[in-house]
C-alpha cells in the first residue's frame, strides 16, 4: 500500500471537523492509491496526543476524502486527535499516519 501523507483537519466550523486523507504520492488528487478501498479513521478525544494506536477510538471508514464527524456540544473546546490509516479490500492494513490534532470549535 502506499505511504501517507499526514492527514490534513480543517477546523473552524462548530463542533465539526472537516478531515483530508490525500495520498502522498498524489497530494493534490482525491484519487486512493491502486488496490486501496478507503481509509480507516481513528481519534482520541481531550488528553495528550495518543502514544499508541490502543488509546484510539474507531470512526469510520471512509472511501472518499474529505470526511466530515461532528461532535456532542460536551466536546466543544477538547482537541480531536487522528491516526489514520489505509485499508484494501482484503481488510489488510497499511501503515498509521502520523497524529494530527484539532480543537474541537465550541
């Protein structure tokens, strides 16, 4: 599988993220590397960023950039932490992304 680039979060709106997951080797295409169905999202709510995947709470997978999550109004103000990471049709994973971190807008 191919490599990532780091994930891109655009924060800004209320209680929403907005989440980029473009492959490195093509960063200014939505296109998933060959063989990929999608990517798997994973985040950890409030504390310091996660310093293994264990601490993550699984999000979706999504199929298309951008992924859009929204958040309870008892998150507002908390930083979202992502790890991501590709995924084939086979459920075979690729390597975690590097941690990107928001302010959840209250």
């Amino acid at each position: 599988m191919s490599s990532w680039r780091d994930c891109e979060t655009a924060a800004g709106q209320r209680l929403r993220h907005t989440i980029e997951f473009p492959d490195e080797s093509t960063p200014t295409r939505k296109a998933r590397p060959a063989g990929v169905m999608g990517a798997e999202i994973w985040v950890k709510i409030d504390g310091p960023p996660p310093v293994d995947p264990g601490e993550l709470t699984f999000l979706a997978v999504d199929t298309r950039t951008p992924y859009v999550t929204e958040f309870d109004g008892a998150d507002g103000g908390k930083t979202a932490h992502y790890m991501l990471r590709w995924i084939n049709s086979r459920a075979e994973t690729g390597p975690w992304s590097q941690t990107v971190s928001a302010t959840i807008g209250a």
